[in-house]
C-alpha cells in the first residue's frame, strides 16, 4: 500500500500533466506495470482564482486552496500538492490552516537545482511568479541566486501563459520566442532555467533548450510519488 497524494488543482494544462507524471511514472516505484498510487484531485472554477490572483488578493486564493484540500483529505489524502507555481503565493496562508500535510513546489526545485550543483538559475512563469517571492525565498535559502527576463519579456511569457498555454495552444511562434528568452538567461551566466509555470513543460522540451531545464511540474509529482510509496 502507498499513501494517498491530493491534488489540489488550478489550470487544466498543468495538473493534467501533473497527474499523468504520477500515473505513469508509478510502477518504476511501486512495481507491476500499472501500479500508482491512489490520487484524488480537485479543483476550483479557473476563473475564481484568476479573479483573485489579478487583485493581488492572496487571503482568498488561500480560501480556495484549503477548500479543495478539505475535499481531498474528505477523500482519503494523506497529504497534498499543487501544480501551480503562481498561488504557492498563498502557500504559507494555507499550510496554517490545512487538515493534511503538503509538498511546497518550489522547495522541490530547490533542492534538485541543490542536487544537481547549479549555481545561479533563470525563472519563467507568470508574472505574478517572476516578480514575487515564491522562488527567491526558497532559492537563497540553498545559496542559490536567480534571475528573471526583462519586463517586456515577462510580459510576453505572461501573455503567453494566459492566453495560450492554459487554454492549450502550444504554437511554434511561443516555443522559437521561449528558447530566444532562455538563450538571454544563459549570457547573464544561468547555469538551468526553470520551468515555474506547470504548463511551459507542456511547450517545452529538454533536448531543445539553451539551458538544462528544471520542470517543475514533473518534479513536484515526483517527488509527491516518491513520498507516497516511501512513507507506506
């Protein structure tokens, strides 16, 4: 038996891909070829967390998160995640009042990034992302310095997210014009770029790429895989 993962859900895109990473990854873990563990995940209509992230309204995108943490612990999760990097801005409003324990993503990218000796990272993601303190906190905890695109790049990643990647599209437009972002990172001596929005891995692909990726998405399901079948 593994332990019982919780999604709590934003954007389609990303915790779709999120899911599917913990599926098929299973059996590498757990053995047999279509093991995985139990997961349950729920979310909030898109469109309520938008209304509240545009504000800048952090209280009530917490408010959302533990109310599809309630229905997953109501379910049976042992503990929870979320593949959305922009609301782990509400994270530690959350974790406060939250009935089950949780993974923080952006703590699992450190500490790959830590693994793997990387010195200084580029960011992308949304601009609420980029321009707040989700990464950089965790990052200068593991001595670790980060960089962001200039402010008309971020609002063309910005732009890009909302209006593409969310929704689906993945043009090749976005992927030369991603690739031209990551390849600026690189010149201001970034060593990896990350993937801090759940949907870019969706856009992406390593063997493209100027700069080593860390994926987010599929590190954070990982590592909530590997908690799963360890703590069993």
């Amino acid at each position: 038996m593994t332990e019982h993962i919780g999604i709590v859900a934003c954007s389609a895109e990303g915790a779709a891909l999120c899911y599917r990473t913990i599926c098929t990854e299973g059996p590498k873990l757990i053995g047999g070829r279509y093991a995985h563990p139990e997961v349950t995940m729920h979310t909030h209509n898109f469109s309520e967390y938008m209304r509240y992230i545009e504000a800048g309204d952090w209280e009530n995108v917490a408010g959302l998160m533990l109310s599809s943490t309630a229905r997953v612990a109501e379910a049976g999760a042992h503990f929870a995640i979320c593949p959305d990097n922009t609301i782990h801005q509400a994270f530690d409003l959350v974790i406060e009042k939250s009935p089950i324990p949780w993974l923080h993503i952006a703590e699992e990218v450190a500490a790959e990034a830590k693994r793997r000796d990387y010195k200084r990272l580029g960011v992308l993601g949304t601009r609420f992302l980029m321009e707040g303190p989700v990464y950089a906190g965790k990052l200068a905890a593991t001595g670790i310095e980060h960089v962001i695109p200039g402010v008309e790049e971020r609002e063309y990643i910005n732009e890009v997210i909302f209006n593409e990647l969310v929704c689906g599209r993945f043009t090749e437009d976005a992927r030369l014009n991603f690739k031209q972002i990551i390849a600026g990172l690189r010149k201001q001596g970034c060593d990896a770029v990350i993937l801090g929005c759940t949907e870019i891995p969706l856009l992406l692909t390593q063997e493209s790429l100027p700069l080593p990726p860390l994926d987010s998405t599929r590190l954070l399901a990982r590592a909530a895989l590997k908690k799963a079948v360890q703590a069993a």
